[in-house]
C-alpha cells in the first residue's frame, strides 16, 4: 500500500489561481489561503493600491486592476495572467456586490448592474478562463454563490441578489457537465453569514444579530477561517471527483 500523505493532497504548487474581489474580505482570504497553498495567485479588483499592498505580502502574485462589470477588464485580467505565467488552473468568481431593498423601490438599473457584476461577469470569466482550462486539460473554477442562492433571504429584502445567487448556482452545475469531460471541475461554494463589507451593516444592527443567532443552528457568524477548508477542497487534487456541486457552509442556516 502506498504512503497517504494528507498534506500534499491539498497542495497546490505550481498553479495558477485567479482570484477575483480580492482587495477585501474573503476574497483577500482566498488569495492568501491559495498562496499558502503553493499557488501563484492573480489579485482582481478595482482597488489597486489594496491590491499591491496584498501582492507585497504574497511573492509571486500579480495585481490587476479589474472591474469585472466592464467586458474589456474581464478580458484583459484572463490575458495579463495567460502573458504572466502562460496558464490558468484556478478561478475564484468571489467579486459580488447586493443591496437590501424591497421589490417595489428596487430600480431596473439596481436589478441589472447586480446581475451584471454577480452573474454575467461569472459567465464571461469563467467563459474566457475555461477556454485556457480545457486547451491545458484541466482545471477548476470556483463560485462564490451563497445560501440565499437556495433560500429567500426574507426579511431582509434583495430580490436582485436571491435572484443572481441563484443564477450563479444552476451556471456552475450546467458549466461542469458541459466541461466533465474536458478535464475542468466546476464548483460553487455557498456561505452563509459571514463578516464583510456586504455584510457590515448587519453586524452593526443588534435586532438583525439577534435574528441571525436565534434562527442559526450554530448561533453566530461565520470564521473567515471556516471557508479555508472548501476552497481548497476543490481547488486542489483532493476534489478531482467533485463536480457539479454546490458545498453550504452556514452553520446549518438551510437545514432548518
């Protein structure tokens, strides 16, 4: 029998991750975590000097300046990492933006520019991405979707980004069968409540705290750290037999 070495099964030397919304929050984690890997990572956002003081801290790292709602940056951040390191092996879609907002106030333009950054730019990326992937015979994309993906986030009201989440779940199970065969993985990783800028609002509101705590299984926030586990998971060989799929990391908000 072979010698099982747990720790290399999550290694991910050599590699090349894309991480997009990296200047803060989880995406700045992923990119460190995917670093610590052994990964070359690629830092996308639109806050560059974020960026640089990220890339200092990780050799080997590329800042990008992206706006991922514009069609020529999404292009530009898949050519930039193609001319700095001649491959692509992971994408991290993590970039998202939402607005708590009731239906009937919430604006077309809203509606449009939330699908425009949280589901088409996941497309188009992914799209522009894979393309590499499959030339190269494999590699991973992962999605950052979310619980409310799978679950209305009543009461809070945000049809726009339920609506998005939810694209971004069905896209990841429709993108890995049409590329199972080709080599590239396609997964989507679904927090629940987790600290960030999208989320600060509600950390600062004590009624919305006690909401979240008396309707969680485990009643608190989730750990930054707590994410660590499911990036990498499907961003190295542990998960080559995994597709299609979407991992819930909520403290078991939807198993109630």
């Amino acid at each position: 029998m072979s010698e099982i070495n747990i720790s290399n099964m999550f290694r991910l030397d050599s590699r090349v991750a894309i991480v997009t919304g990296a200047s803060s929050g989880l995406g700045l984690r992923f990119a460190r975590v995917l670093h610590a890997a052994g990964a070359n990572v690629v830092l996308a956002a639109r806050r560059i000097d974020r960026l640089e003081s990220l890339a200092a801290e990780l050799p080997g790292s590329l800042a990008v300046r992206t706006d991922i709602a514009d069609e020529d940056d999404r292009i530009s951040l898949i050519e930039q990492t193609i001319q700095k390191f001649g491959r692509v092996d992971v994408l991290v879609n993590n970039a998202g933006i939402g607005t708590q907002v009731g239906i009937e106030d919430e604006s077309l333009e809203l509606f449009r520019r939330t699908m425009e950054v949280n589901t088409t730019a996941v497309w188009h990326l992914s799209k522009l991405a894979g393309t590499h992937m499959v030339a190269q015979g494999g590699g991973s994309v992962i999605n950052i979707a979310s619980i409310l993906g799978h679950v209305a986030s009543a009461p809070m009201k945000q049809a726009n980004y339920t609506a998005s989440k939810g694209a971004v779940v069905n896209l990841t199970r429709e993108l890995a069968v049409q590329w199972g065969r080709k080599g590239v993985r396609v997964n989507a990783i679904c927090p629940g409540f987790f600290p960030s800028e999208m989320t600060s609002t509600m950390e600062g509101d004590d009624r919305t705290m006690e909401y979240l705590r008396s309707n969680s299984p485990i009643p608190r926030l989730g750990l930054e750290r707590e994410l660590d586990g499911a990036l990498l998971l499907l961003a190295s060989d542990a998960g080559t037999f995994i597709t299609g799929q979407s991992i819930v990391v909520d403290g078991g908000w939807t198993a109630r």
